[in-house]
C-alpha cells in the first residue's frame, strides 16, 4: 500500500504539457524592447503578447499558468542585430531590421522608426510563428518560435507565408523499440 501523507491534495502537474500556439501570424502588442548585448554580437529582444483573435493573452495565460519557482515569459523576439562587418550574415541582419521598421510603421499610424527601442513599447505588429524541432537530454518535440514579422493587416486579412519548419541539423538516433508481440511470459 503507498504510505500516506499529510497535505494531499489530488491536483495535476503545472509541469505536464503546455499548449503549444500554432505556426501562424498573429497580432501582436509590444511590452517591452531592449537590446541585450553579447560577445559576439547584440540583439533587440523583443517580449510581446498576442493582442487579437483566438490566442489573444496566449503569453500571459500561460506565464500565469506555471508554478511561481520556474515562471518564464514565452512571448519574446529575438532579433540579431547587424554590426556593420560587411558580411552576407550583416546583410541579413539589416534586412531583417528593415523589415521590422518598415512592419511597425505600417502598423502604427504616425510612427516613425528612430533607433530608440524603448519607443516600440505598446506598439502593435504582425509576428509570424514558424514550427521548430528540438531535442535535451532525452526528450524533443516540435514547438513554434517567432521568426518574422508584418504588418498588422496583412495578418488580419491572412496574406502571409509561413516558413517551414526548422529542423535539427544532428538528431540523435536512438536504436528502434522492439516490438512486443507475445506476451504470455510477462509477469502480470
């Protein structure tokens, strides 16, 4: 018999699955911006909650929904950005800058890019969610992550492309399970 305890309580697991949001493009509002400086480089990230439709809140319902020691704010962007080396990798970087001015401007009636993050507060913009393969320890799946962006209306009226899905470059292989297909020796 298992031994009782004091403080029982029969409650599910905060830890089990969470909901994954679907790759997508979804309107977005921006909480807040910073650049977050490295050794090899910076990025603007960018933390953020869906703002519109059936996902509206999906970053800040599941944030409430993880036990108080592990809370983690899931909707962020990170954006490297370019340091001016001349390489098609910068090249990339400053598109993906331009993308994003361009994206907000369109997106917010008045604004005008000016290289001030901390202005992108409250402003709302289209993130695209492309699916992505992971793997640690002994576990992987498939989850989604921001990895472009639009304007507003585009996502409201649907005209985008979603990337396709981000595969791992060395996925562990694990040997295939045996098959059980007789089980009369089995002890139960």
């Amino acid at each position: 018999m298992i031994p009782r305890y004091n403080n029982f309580e029969a409650k599910k697991s905060a830890s089990g699955g969470r909901e994954i949001l679907p790759a997508g493009g979804y309107v977005c509002k921006i909480l807040k911006a910073e650049v977050q400086t490295f050794e090899w480089g910076n990025k603007l990230v960018l933390s953020f909650d869906i703002s519109e439709g059936e996902f509206k809140d999906f970053f800040k319902t599941d944030y409430n929904s993880q036990p108080d020691d592990r809370k983690k704010w899931r909707g962020v962007w990170r954006i490297n950005l370019p340091s001016g080396d001349g390489s098609q990798q910068d090249t990339w970087k400053q598109n993906a800058i331009n993308n994003l001015a361009a994206c907000l401007q369109d997106s917010n009636a008045g604004y005008v890019w000016d290289w001030d993050e901390t202005k992108l507060k409250g402003k709302s913009l289209g993130i695209l969610f492309r699916e992505f393969e992971w793997e640690m320890e002994d576990r992987n799946g498939v989850s989604t992550e921001a990895y472009s962006c639009t304007d507003i209306d585009s996502v409201r009226a649907g005209k985008f492309k979603i990337a396709k899905r981000r595969e791992l470059k060395h996925k562990a292989t694990a040997p295939a399970p045996t098959p059980v297909t007789d089980d009369s020796d089995l002890p139960f």
